[in-house]
C-alpha cells in the first residue's frame, strides 16, 4: 500500500526512490512487524488471562511442564496479524506471489485457530483430532497446488523441480506437482507443530530458518545474483523477500515473550501458519530441497515422531527415545529446558548457514 503511495512522489522528492529497493521495503517490513508485535502482544496477553484462555497440558508429557498450565495460548494471532499489516504496508500488492504468501499463512492460521479455540471452550478437548486437521490440511494444500500447477501451465509458475549441487538438469513435473506440493506444505506444517513444546524452541527455530529463506528469496528473484550462483531465476519472488522480512521481524518479536518462561504460547494457530508458510516460500521460490536443512531441525523433530511410532509398532511396545519429539528426549535426560532450547538453536542456525553455502556449491 505504501509502495503505491510513496514511490510516484520520487518525480517532487528524489528521496522517496529508495522504496523502489526491495532490500529497504524488506528492512521496513520487518522492524514495522516487529513493532506491532511488541506494541500489541502485552494487552492481548491480558486479554487473554481475562477470558482465562489458557494452554492445557497434556498428562503423559514431561512432569516439569504441568507448572506452564494456564499460561495464555494462540499467541499465532499476533506472528499472523504482524507479518499480515506489515506486508500490505510494504509490499508491491500488484504481486500474485505476495497474495499467495499471505493467504496460505492465513488459511492454514484458521485450522490452528479452529483447533485453539475448540481446546478453549471445550476446556478439556484436545481441539480437532489428528484426522481432521490432516483433512483441513490437505485441503488447504491441495487448494494451493491446484493454484500453482494451474497457473504453471500457463507459464507464470515453473513445474520443474531443481535440485542441490546440479547445475543444469531438472525434472518437468506438470500435474504430479500437486502432491508433491501437498507432500511439503503438509510436512511442514506438522513439523513446525511438533517442534512447538518447549519455550521459544519453534518461534526460534523459525526465525533462523525464515531469516535463510528472506535470504534465499532475494536471491531468486534477483537477475545478477541468481545467474551468478547459477539457480533457477524467479522474477516474481523478488517481492516475497518483504513477506519473508515481514515474518521473520515478528518472529523475533514474539521470541521476546515466548522465551523461557513464556508469556504467551503460540498455539497450533502460530506453528500451523508458520510451517505452511515456510513450505509455501520454499515452493515459490523453487527450492524445496533446501528446505530439508533450512529446517533441519524441524525435520528431525519429525522423523523422531515417526520413527518412535513404527518401531513401537514393530517391536511390540519397545521405544528408540525416552519420549518423542525429540526435545523430550533431551528433557527426560536430564538436559535443562533452556540448554535443549539453545542447543537447538545452534543447531538450526548450523542448517541454515549450511542451506546458504549450497548456493555457491552447484
């Protein structure tokens, strides 16, 4: 919206031509969401102990986070409202990208909300069963890769996927991209979910990897830079690197109320959005793969889930971890939360730097 507003005022004021540069409105978008975030977390905080909006804590988890019940939940709102004003604000809304990005973090935002606000009234629910949620979210996946495909058809959207460390070749996939798709944006967003039960574990996790993909977004969109690392170019993506500045300020924004001992919880309306949107940056900038390792945490999170339920299965009633996710694991074996939380940290950021060195080695 500003963008529309500020840049036609360069031809009285040369000084507004500095909102043409993507980099500028990305640095704007990012301190405007985390401003919001710190302006207006604190009066939802006690709107939310008004209404006794609380997180409810599972019996069969750890016996330290009994003490977390009560603190308030659905913090998401806050991440989901901060990246969405700041967007508009900064944005080139002519953008289809942009217009993606959002409502895919808006869409699968409202199956975590659905889920929070029936754990709220239901008291003792557990919100939406692990099936339904699964439904929503391939629904919503599904919407968006029927989306991508459709307009990849028609030339605005590459259906060719690209590879790490290979220059040249890549894999024409047409319609098959709609479950590849599904594939990412569901994985994702489960993962994210997963990795969300300790304090700023998942909001931290997040903002190392949605600061690697603002990264990698410029890039893509980026005419000298993308021929100089020799990736696939996307021209439309330039202006995702706002959006992907945009989350990345409220992420670092709610990290500060949501670090041990949190204020406010994120809920499944924070971790759905969050991991939906990292997928869906992934997607549109054409470098899924990476995502393995701008995540990495994330995935390994999931794998322990997976892995603790097939090898429970098999072996009739026998575990790999002392508990799963894998942060549980670490908690049970005597690591304080906090050195989980940090130890993760480091390790996200280890997968981030390493997502970013890829782009030289190809």
């Amino acid at each position: 919206m500003l963008y529309w507003l500020l840049v036609p005022l360069r031809k009285y004021l040369f000084f507004f031509n500095v909102f043409r540069y993507i980099t500028v409105r990305t640095a704007l978008a990012g301190t405007t969401a985390l401003l919001f975030v710190f302006i207006f977390t604190h009066p939802f905080i006690k709107l939310l102990k008004k209404h006794q909006v609380g997180q409810e804590i599972r019996e069969e988890g750890p016996a330290s986070h009994l003490a977390k019940k009560g603190t308030p939940s659905m913090g998401g709102v806050m991440i989901i409202g901060a990246t969405l004003i700041s967007t508009l604000l900064w944005g080139n809304l002519g953008n289809a990208y942009v217009w993606l990005g959002l409502a895919g973090m808006c869409f699968f935002g409202f199956i975590g909300l659905a889920d929070d606000v029936l754990k709220f009234r239901a008291r003792r629910s557990l919100g939406l069963t692990a099936r339904q949620k699964l439904v929503f979210q391939i629904l919503v996946s599904g919407l968006i890769g029927l989306v991508l495909v459709l307009i990849g058809l028609k030339g605005k959207f590459d259906l060719h996927l690209t590879f790490p460390f290979v220059k040249e070749w890549t894999l024409y996939l047409g319609w098959i991209y709609l479950p590849w798709i599904l594939f990412i944006l569901v994985g994702s967003s489960n993962a994210v979910n997963l990795a969300d039960g300790l304090d700023g574990l998942a909001i931290g996790l997040t903002l190392i990897s949605a600061a690697a993909l603002t990264a990698l977004t410029y890039v893509a969109g980026h005419a000298v830079w993308s021929q100089y690392l020799n990736i696939l170019r996307v021209p439309l993506a330039a202006e995702l690197t706002v959006f992907a500045g945009a989350l990345t300020g409220a992420c670092l924004g709610f990290l500060w109320f949501n670090c041990h001992p949190a204020e406010i919880f994120m809920g499944d309306v924070g971790a759905l959005s969050l991991g939906g949107t990292l997928g869906l940056l992934a997607i549109l900038i054409k470098q899924e793969f990476l995502l393995l390792t701008v995540a990495g945490v994330f995935i390994l999170e999931a794998l322990s889930v997976l892995l603790q339920v097939i090898y429970f299965k098999l072996s009739g009633g026998q575990r790999i971890f002392r508990m799963a996710p894998l942060h549980h694991h670490f908690e049970l074996a005597g690591w304080p939360e906090e050195k989980v939380v940090i130890r993760f940290w480091i390790i996200g950021i280890i997968f981030a730097l390493f997502s970013l060195t890829t782009l030289k080695l190809r």
